[in-house]
C-alpha cells in the first residue's frame, strides 16, 4: 500500500519524520507562479483542487493527477504548478518514493465584480466548459479507435468538422508541441508526454518523433 502525505502550504505537520520542501516554501512557489486560467477568470469560477503526486530522489515530480477538483481549467492550472515544482524539492535522505504527497490548491478571486454571479451562473459554465471537454474527448477517442482499426471511416468526415469547429487545427498543434517542449524543459516529463500524445489522438503526426523520443 501507498504511503499518503497530505501536505498544507505552510507545511506545517506534526511528524517528526523530515518532509520534503521547496526553497522559499510552497506557498510562495504557487503565489509566484500561479496564472488563473482565462475561462475561470472570465466566469468567476473559484474553489479548491487537490493534486496527488510522487517525488523521486532529485525532487522531481515524476507522476501526478487530479485527485479532485472543479471540472474546469482550475484543474489543469493546479495540475500544471505542481509539476512545474519539479526538480525543486529538497528531499530527506530516508524520504519514501513510492509516497503520495496531496497538496490543495485554493483558487480565490479578490477585486473582481464576481458578486452578482449567481451560483446558476456559475454552474452553468461549468457545465459549458465540461461540454467542450467532452466534445474534446469524442475526437480523441475516435482518433485512438481508428489507430487500432476499431472505427467507422464515414464518421471520419464529421469529427475532421469537429476540429474545425473546436480550434484543433495545425497551427494549434504546433503550440500543443512547444508547450510540450518547455514541459520537457521544466522536467515534466509527464506532462509533455501528454502534450505530444494529445497531438497524436487528434490525428496529426506532428509529434510522433518526439513520443519516440522522450515517451518510449
């Protein structure tokens, strides 16, 4: 069984078991670093995202997921300063690898005229975003059946007018790739290989190169 650590900003625990830590603490890290996503931002959309992950011996965050959240781009945004955390956790000589370290990230609006949104509102938009994200998730499907040979080709034309619809052409690929790049950078390896298979499940072979690469 997994170890669980749950781990607060300030870090303040009561095991006399070293912990690992970020220079300057975690709570500035993510103060520092934290961008509030545009469509959140946009809908007055706050609230609170834990983040499960794993450190190895270099203090690199070599897996993580959302263990819970808001269903929107808040989740995405803790997600992504968790593993931008990699590479600077001080670790314990004795820290356990196999541990899982859950971390809340608490996403607050403050000077913004949010006060006259009501929780309808609110509601309602984030169920358009989960909208989007299903549509989202439809193509990728449809891209990984037709991989292995389990699709239907006259639905092939209905989900290339999707993308159109969505965005997802060359030109966002391409960003797709180079986000994927300075995850690679960052040592987000994870998330990179993310990036180039969402790359790769939205039909393009743009980043099949760089799965070999960097995702064997």
């Amino acid at each position: 069984m997994r170890k669980i650590l749950l781990l607060f900003f300030l870090f303040a625990t009561f095991s006399a078991v070293a912990q690992p830590a970020i220079k300057g603490g975690l709570e500035t890290f993510i103060k520092v670093n934290l961008v509030y996503p545009a469509f959140s931002l946009r809908n007055c959309l706050e609230g609170n995202v834990t983040i499960a992950f794993q450190l190895n011996k270099d203090g690199e965050v070599y897996h993580s997921f959302i263990q819970s959240g808001i269903g929107t781009d808040l989740d995405d945004e803790a997600l992504r300063l968790i593993r931008k955390s990699s590479g600077k956790w001080v670790i314990p000589a004795d820290y356990d690898t196999t541990a899982v370290l859950i971390i809340p990230v608490n996403f607050k609006l403050e000077s913004y005229n949010c006060v006259n949104k009501s929780k309808a509102e609110i509601q309602q938009a984030i169920n358009a975003y989960q909208s989007s994200l299903g549509l989202t998730n439809a193509i990728l499907n449809f891209y990984k059946n037709k991989e292995a040979g389990k699709y239907k080709k006259e639905e092939e034309q209905r989900f290339l007018q999707l993308k159109t619809e969505l965005g997802y052409d060359k030109a966002y690929m391409e960003a797709k790739i180079k986000e994927g790049m300075k995850k690679l950078k960052e040592k987000d390896r994870q998330g990179a290989c993310e990036d180039f298979l969402f790359v790769k499940h939205m039909g393009f072979d743009l980043a099949d190169k760089l799965l070999q690469q960097y995702c064997p």
